[in-house]
C-alpha cells in the first residue's frame, strides 16, 4: 500500500514516510493509492472484539509495520484509558443509534485515533532510521488538543507544540489543555480563530527555510491534525465496529445498508466514513452535519464551496470551522482523482475563498446529504432526546440530531442510522445545562460537571474529576503573525 499526494506533484510513498511527514511538499494530503476491500464476510467480522478488528483494518493500510508492531500499537492504545470495555459503544435512543467515541481521556472522540498515532508515529520513525526529535505541531479547535497532548505527552523523542484559539473554546477543553503535565509539551493560545491557527500551522510546515533550521537543530516537524493519514486511517474502524455490532445485535441483515451522521468540522470524521464505505462497509447516506458555520451545507446543497462569511462562535466550538482541510480528500476521490483540477480549485480557496466544482462531481455529491442546526436546534436537540429516553447529548452530538431529524423528515428515509456521538456532555456543561435547567447559570463550568452528574446519576469521567484544582502551567499567548517565533522560543533555536 502506497499513498500519493493529492495534488499529484510527489513520488509514492509508504505509510510510515506519510505519517512521519504529515502533509506533502506539494502542499497536498497524502491519500491512499487504492482502497483496500473487506475481504472477510460480516459474519466473520462480528466476532472481533474492538482490537481485533482494528487490527484487521489498520493491517491494510499500515502494510510496511510489523503483525506485531501494530499489534503493539493497538494494545497500548486501546487499553484500559477508555472507560467503556467496548471502546466505542453503540446505543440507541430516540430513533437512531448512538456510536459513543467519547470514552478516551479528553471525552471527545479525537481519543479513538490520538492514543494510537504516538505509538504509529515511533514504529514510522524506527522504520525510516530518523534519528531527529519528531516536533508535532498542531492546531486546535479545542479537542484535538488536549487528545493529542495526552498522546505524546513525555513520549521520548518528540515534543508537542498546540496551538488554540483563545477565546473559541470552552473552560474545560482551555483548562484540560494548560493544565497538561510533560517537560516535552507547550501550549499557546492564539488572538484569532481556529482557521488562523489552522493556517499559520500550515504555513509552517510550508516554511522550507523555517523547516531547514529545524533540521539544524535535530528537528522536524510531525502534524497529530487529521490532516494526517495516522490520524485518518484509525478513525474507520469505528464505523466498521458499528455495523457489525449491529449485525451482531440483529438490527441489520448481512449487507444491509445503514446511514451515518456525522457532526463535522474538518471533514476528517466524515471523511473516515466514507473510506470505510469505499472499502465495501453498506452504507448508503453520509449525512455531514454543520452548525452555523454552514460552509459544508452550502457547497453540499450547491456544488460552491465559499469561506467568505461571518465566522460564528456557537455552542458547539469544535466545529466552529470555515477551511475543512480534509474535504481536499474528498474532492480528489470525487473528480477521479483529478490532481491538476484539485491543484486549481485549492488555488482559487488561497486566492479568492471560493471554488465550485464541475458537474460530474456535483453528481458525485449525491452520496451526502448535507444540512445544519442553529444554536437554539442545538439546545432543542438535547431537550427532545432527553425528554423522549433519558438521554443526555453533548452539543455536536445535538446538532447531528438534528440534522438527522430534518433528513428523515424530507426524504422519509427510514435505514438504520448511526450518529457518531462525538463528545460526552461533561465536556460542554454549560450548553447542557440551558437546555436541561439543572443548575444556576451563575455557577462555573465545574460547578455544572458535579450537578450534572448528581443530576442525571452519571459518573464524571477520569479525564475530568478534579480539573480544577490541577495547577495551570502553560500562560503563553500570541498574535497569529508570531507563532514561529514562539516555537524558536520553544525549542530554543
Ligand atoms: C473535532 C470535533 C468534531 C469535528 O470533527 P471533524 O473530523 O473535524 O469533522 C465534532 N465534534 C467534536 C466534539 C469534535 O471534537
């Protein structure tokens, strides 16, 4: 298995040089050559316990590791950090099943794919002979932080670099991300959004004369974003965990076809869904679900992808997002895997912050569906499930409800639908909170973690019991023109 670069400028390389490297030269994502097929039946796969079928999967994608360096990895990562023995458990509540990614250490499901990529990026560096201090640089809309913190925190041999909006996330991800522990970890908030630090990020790792110091210096740079494949890759598992868990509970008949609903962001989520259906797993819709950053229902609905509007700071912050970097993915398996056309439309997103595809592709965007839910949707979500079977919903979760509803409602569309449930409701109290009145509104973040768990009887989870009292370490903060200035402070260069 080899994997090229999607804006076709780069030689094929093997999964340990796209994980180390992250991104392309060309500026592209590295994707895979082909899609590897399910070549066992479902009736076979249902008797795989989570590990076992991450090793089936991620063995046709990682095929330059080792039977046991994979294994390795999957059993270190994959362990007994996740409260919940199924790792990624399935419930169904109010007329759709609930795939819960959110039993890691940071409550979001940015867990399922960052506890393993530490382990895939030691194997890669082994692999390629990098005798240098692997820095992995990473921008956060407030979950992909903490996850890949907890990840490579006092990892030897790398150091970790986190860049978040400053004031576009919540008090819990900002408290878990500046209170992390590890002489190998920095935090900085950025004055800016998370596109600003998702761009600077990008332009770093573009720096050819930035890159060269690092080298000097016995660095280079890694990406724990999903724009990296060893983010990517590991995130398809969990949907074909999924299926044949519902196989298993006889809710679908081998080969029947389901739906997916994904709350997106970056499109990396969604993305992993799709590969999985292009690997053979029956799915029919992929239901991309937007708060009010709508940019994906709009270019869903209209074939025009158009960043130019107001950027919203919602009640679900981490898909408070305007570049979804991976629908790049997207694009390129679309046009035919189309370089020079990917190359051009990339080109006019730079330049102008807009592009529209062409018609054969715009066919091809049948396979979504595409809708969004405003912030009072997002409270009503949580109330309605709540109300009808107990359920508590964090906000993402809330909006691919939603938008989950509205789908049913127009197309009378009546598969079995799994909802990827993305992060546990303790992480976002406050937004619980208004839609479930169980507290104050005056009392703090924290506050709402203790009522809300006496409230609706459900433990707090490890990640989050007694985050408040942990000493805060990391103060930094910078304009976004001053990110690398602040990892050369960092790394002492
Ligand atoms: C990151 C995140 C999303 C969006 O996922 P993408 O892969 O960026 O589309 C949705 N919900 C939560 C809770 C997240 O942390």
């Amino acid at each position: 298995m080899f994997y090229k670069s999607t804006r076709g400028n780069e030689n094929l390389v093997t999964a340990s040089e796209a994980i180390i490297r992250g991104i392309a030269e060309d500026g592209g994502l590295f994707v895979p050559e082909l899609f590897p097929k399910i070549d066992k039946t479902f009736d076979e796969l249902k008797n795989l316990n989570y590990k076992e079928l991450a090793f089936y999967v991620l063995s046709k994608y990682f095929d330059d590791f080792s039977a046991e360096e994979l294994k390795a990895c999957i059993e270190g990562a994959y362990d007994e950090k996740f409260e919940d023995p199924a790792i990624a458990p399935l419930k169904y509540s109010a007329g759709a099943y609930f795939l819960e990614l959110f039993h890691g250490k940071t409550l979001a499901f940015k867990d399922m794919a960052l506890s393993i990529l530490p382990y895939l990026v030691k194997i890669a560096a082994k692999r390629l002979d990098i005798n240098k201090e692997i820095v992995i640089l990473t921008a956060t809309s407030g979950d992909t932080g903490k996850a890949a913190l907890e990840g490579f925190a006092k990892v030897k041999g790398t150091k970790i670099v986190v860049f978040y909006p400053k004031e576009g996330v919540s008090e819990i991800q900002k408290r878990q991300m500046i209170t992390q522990e590890g002489e190998n970890t920095f935090v900085v908030g950025i004055e800016g959004n998370f596109d600003d630090a998702q761009n600077g990020v990008k332009t770093i790792f573009g720096d050819s004369d930035f890159n060269k110091l690092l080298d000097e210096n016995g660095y280079m740079l890694s990406s724990a974003n999903s724009i990296n494949i060893g983010r990517l890759i590991p995130q398809i598992v969990y949907y074909v965990y999924a299926y044949v868990t519902l196989l298993k509970d006889e809710k679908v008949k081998a080969g029947e076809k389901i739906n997916v609903v994904v709350p997106t962001g970056n499109f990396g989520n969604i993305l992993a869904a799709f590969y999985a259906k292009n690997m053979g797993l029956p799915i029919d819709k992929l239901i991309c679900a937007s708060n009010e950053n709508k940019v994906l229902t709009d270019f869903i609905n209209t074939g025009v992808y158009d960043k130019n509007r107001d950027f919203v700071i919602t009640n679900s912050p981490s898909m408070d997002i305007l570049i979804s970097s991976n629908l790049e993915r997207f694009l390129y398996e679309i046009s035919g895997k189309n370089s020079d056309f990917i190359n051009e439309l990339m080109e006019q997103l730079r330049t102008e912050g807009r592009y529209e595809i062409n018609s054969e592709m715009k066919e091809r965007l049948e396979e979504l569906y595409g809708g969004f839910a405003t912030e009072e949707e997002t409270i009503e979500a949580i109330k309605e499930v709540y109300a009808s079977s107990k359920y508590v919903l964090d906000t993402h979760t809330a909006v691919a409800y939603n938008v989950f509803r509205k789908y049913v409602s127009t197309t009378k569309d009546d598969a079995v639908t799994v909802i990827a449930s993305t992060a546990s409701p303790f992480k976002f109290p406050r937004s619980v909170n208004e839609a479930l009145s169980f507290e104050d509104s005056k009392a703090s973040d924290f506050e709402m973690v203790e009522k809300l768990s006496k409230e609706f009887n459900i433990r707090i989870p490890k990640g989050i019991d007694n985050l408040e009292s942990k000493p805060i370490i990391h103060t930094t903060t910078c304009d976004k023109e001053n990110m690398k200035n602040v990892i050369e402070e960092f790394l002492k260069l």
